[in-house]
C-alpha cells in the first residue's frame, strides 16, 4: 500500500494557488478539468518529493459552501489488489461505502468517520461480482 494524496475542497482556484504554491511553496504537478462532472483537480507536491504524497485541491464549478469539516474530502491509497482488500475490509467488520464496481476505486470510512478512497494500481480490474451489484453504504 502506498498512500497517494489527501483531498481538499477549494472556493477559489485564483487564491488558492496563491496560497499553496506562492506563498506555502509547493509546486502544480497536474490539473485535470473535467467537464462532465464539473470540477477541477489540482495536484499539488512538495517541491523537494515531486512524485510522492500530494495535496489535491478539488474545485467543484457549481458554488456550494463548506461546513462541518466538508472541505476535506479523503485520504488516498493504492492498493495491489482493490478486491482482495475490499474482501479482507468486510470480513473484517468494515462497511464499504461505495463498492469496486469498476475494478478501480472503493471508498471506506475510519473510525472517525474520515473518507478513504482506495485505488487499484495500475490498471483497473476485469468488473466482477459481487462488486459489480453491490449498492452504495451511506456516505463517502
């Protein structure tokens, strides 16, 4: 397992970048704009570890205000194999938000109830169940 990024909620794309990179001095790796869902993700990294853990900055394009900590999205980890895991998580006691229906990405929750996202490394999965059927748990 290796962990990936952790996700936060931004208002305003403009001063938010002043913040993280001029002023924080972390430096833009990638920027995803995606219409259909309309948002952007801004990956962000320490200068000095380019391609380890980064801070993903994610703009929803309809205006929505953040409270009750919604402005942190989740923590982010690879993983070798999402359905072994996913299997090894509910035998275990933990409820799977959302399922790894596309052999990619699963979601669970902590304790304290914070988001973690869980993605397949590499290339996703051939679908299979019970995956491909298993409904959404709550939220995520």
């Amino acid at each position: 397992m290796k962990f990936l990024h952790s996700m936060v909620r931004i208002s305003d794309i403009d001063k938010s970048i002043d913040f993280y990179c001029n002023k924080l001095g972390l430096i833009e790796n990638r920027r995803i704009e995606n219409t259909r869902g309309k948002f952007t993700l801004i990956f962000l990294a320490a200068p000095e570890d380019k391609t380890g853990t980064q801070l993903e900055l994610t703009y929803n394009w309809e205006n929505e205000q953040y409270d009750s900590g919604r402005n942190f999205g989740h923590l982010a980890f690879s993983v070798e194999n999402i359905y072994e895991i996913c299997e090894n998580l509910l035998r275990s006691g933990v409820t799977i938000n959302r399922p790894p229906r596309d052999g990619r990405m699963a979601f669970i929750k902590s304790p304290d109830q914070i988001s973690i996202e869980l993605l397949q490394k590499g290339e996703a999965l051939t679908p299979k169940e019970p995956w491909v059927s298993m409904e959404n748990k709550g939220k995520w």
